[in-house]
C-alpha cells in the first residue's frame, strides 16, 4: 500500500510515508491505552474517595440519628421532671403560704 505524506512543505510517497503513519497510529493507539489506564485509576480512585466519604456519612448519621433518640427518650423524663418540680414548687408555695398565715396569726395574738 502506498502512500502520501506530506511533512514541513514536502510530500513522502511509498513505504517511508507508510512507515510514518503507522507509527503515528502505533503512538496514538499507545496514547489511547495510557488515557484508557488514567480513567480506570480515577475510576478506582472515586470508589476509594466514595467509600471514605460514606463512612463519614455514616458516622454522621449514627451520630445525628443517637442524638434524636436520646433527645426523643428525655422529653418525658424532662415532662415528667418538669411536672414533679411543678408540683413541688406548688406544695413549697402553699406551706409558705400556711407558714405566713401561722406567723400572722401569732404576731395578731401577741399584739
């Protein structure tokens, strides 16, 4: 097969210009392979940066996800607390009130 190949001005006929183009397409077929091999490194190197992500995710979710549920266990025992210390506070205010009431009644009778 011949061919023509025309570098710097000049044109090649015959087995050299044949050589010429097929060690252009060797060097590009090399090239393809090398870029063929780049995107199966940055392939695996998503996966890697994939996995490492979703362990952060992870962890993050667990995290957010025990904190839900322990705020989710302490709003009744914080109901709960609040309606004890409520009623605590009612009965402190009303033997307060008895004591003032005690306390009236003696100063009116030594008076």
């Amino acid at each position: 097969m011949s061919t023509t190949t025309r570098t710097n001005g000049t044109t090649a006929k015959g087995p050299a210009g044949d050589e010429a183009i097929e060690s252009m397409i060797r060097a590009l077929g090399q090239c393809r392979s090398r870029v063929d091999e780049m995107l199966v490194q940055l392939d695996l190197a998503k996966l890697d940066l994939r996995e490492e992500v979703d362990q952060h995710m992870s962890v993050a979710q667990n995290a957010y996800l025990a904190a839900r549920s322990k705020l989710a266990d302490t709003k009744p025992d914080v109901t709960s607390a609040f309606a004890a210390l409520h009623k605590s506070v009612e009965r402190v205010l009303h033997d307060l009130a008895l004591a003032c009431v005690e306390v009236d009644a003696v100063v009116k009778r030594e008076s």
